[in-house]
C-alpha cells in the first residue's frame, strides 16, 4: 500500500486521510483484508484506511474530482478486487461499496453504477444530461443520502393505512430519515434484532430459539425486508437538508447493498 500516493488523492478533494494497521471493525470491510472508515477527531472528519496485520493489499485512487470532492478507490488483495466511491455529500464525509458487477474507472460512472435501475430508467425517459443526473433534485428524482426519490404520478392509498414520522433505515443501523407521511405494501416478514441486522425469517427464528440458549432475550422485533415503500411529504435527516415532496414518491435505496463488502444489508421498514 503506497501511503503518499493516497494522501495526495485524497488531500486533492480536501479530504484528510488516516493510514493505519489496526483495522476499524465499524465500517466497510473487504475480506478483512482492508477497512475503510470515516471518523471524526478535534480537526473535523477525516477517511481512515487500515490493513489487517501481515496484509499488504493494493490500494490505489482511479480517478479523483477536486470540483466535485469525490474520488473513485481501488482496493486489490488477490483475486479480490473491489471499488469505493469516497466523497463529501451536502454535511459530511463518506464511503459507498461500488457492485463489483459495474465496470466503473471514473467518479461519474461509479455515481451512475450506485442508482438502481428504476433511477436509471426514470433519468433515462427524462432526457437527462450528465450534469442533471447528478444533482440531488431533477426531473427524473429526489435523492437524499443513499435513498431516491422517483414521483408515482396516478396513485392511490387507503388514507387509514398511511403511517406518519416512519424512519427509514437500511439493516446495519445509522441515523433514520424520518417520512411525514409513509405507505409500504409486499415484503418480506422477518425477525430483526441487533445480532441479526439483516432479519431472520419465521423459520430461522424458530430454529434459534429452539437451539441457541438466550436468543429469546435478544431484543428482537418484527420488520419486512425489501417491502415497496411509498412516501410523501417531507423528508428529514439530521445529516442532509429536509426535502419536501408534493404527491406520492416511491423510495429506492442505492445499490452498494449489492457489493461483495455490503453484501448483508437488506432493506428493512
């Protein structure tokens, strides 16, 4: 791993880089060979990358976009070989896993690999130029952090069965976005609890019980996995500036929970 070369990719889009042997268990995780964290000391946030000990992975920035603070990062350790998009996003710092499935060696081809197919879809019916396509409000959607927004122009619900201030939060916990006026239909039923992020489902959850002493105390709660969720309203997070949307919006989340490093993250509501 070149450490100089990456201080100077990241120091490009005003980022301060942390280089380290002592790996974060907190955040992204490839194979336990690298981990990629961004975390906060008196100076502000800075990124951290640690290597686990007797691992000296390839590490190595692909492209960088000063105007824009994002760059696109290369992680190989043998076969392996996987890319994050690192950037600023309106507040703060962040890393998302690129599915390894998208061919991507730019930042724009990385944001466009990260919008699932619906967004690409709906941009794509728009006419969108590049440039549109990246703001955070355009014809096609609204997007806020790794939630889209795409508008749902002829739909109606059972007004007794819309749900007010529901969070939205993908499995693995962060702070929720909070809907003023939510509807989820579909989905998967599961069990959640805080040793199975992802959910478990009736049937697992009965074989734990009967074969896991204590997992009956361990908090669980009844959630759907992947359920269509349908918001109007506004939109609020205590990282990103409060969006309203006029008439009823379908939510999509990113595509990182396709990565290989993502790969157990599910959406839940």
């Amino acid at each position: 791993m070149n450490a100089t070369n990456l201080l100077t990719g990241f120091s490009r889009i005003g980022a301060r880089l942390k280089v380290t042997g002592r790996p974060s268990r907190r955040f992204r995780v490839l194979e336990g060979a690298i981990s990629l964290d961004v975390r906060e000391d008196r100076e502000g946030e800075f990124f951290e990358v640690a290597h686990a000990p007797g691992v000296d992975p390839e590490v190595a920035v692909l492209d960088a976009q000063p105007a824009d603070r994002h760059l696109l990062l290369l992680v190989r350790q043998g076969d392996e070989k996987q890319k994050f998009l690192c950037g600023h996003d309106e507040r703060h710092w962040f890393v998302a896993a690129v599915p390894e499935s998208a061919p991507v060696g730019t930042v724009r081809q990385a944001k466009e690999a990260l919008k699932p197919a619906q967004v690409q879809s709906a941009q794509a019916r728009e006419g969108l130029r590049a440039k549109a396509r990246n703001r955070r409000k355009n014809a096609a959607y609204r997007r806020q952090g790794e939630w889209f927004f795409l508008p749902v122009p002829v739909f109606h619900v059972n007004e007794s069965e819309v749900l007010r201030n529901e969070p939205l939060v993908r499995a693995g916990g962060g702070k929720p976005h909070l809907m003023e006026f939510c509807y989820r239909a579909g989905g998967e039923v599961v069990y959640v609890c805080p040793r199975r992020q992802s959910g478990v489902t009736a049937r697992e959850y009965q074989r734990l019980l009967a074969n896991v002493p204590g997992a009956k105390a361990w908090g669980w709660s009844l959630m759907r996995r992947n359920p269509d969720v349908f918001v109007r309203g506004k939109v609020r997070h205590a990282d990103h500036k409060t969006i309203v949307l006029h008439g009823w919006h379908q939510v999509f989340m990113n595509t990182e929970g396709q990565s290989r490093a993502m790969r157990n993250v599910a959406f839940l509501d």
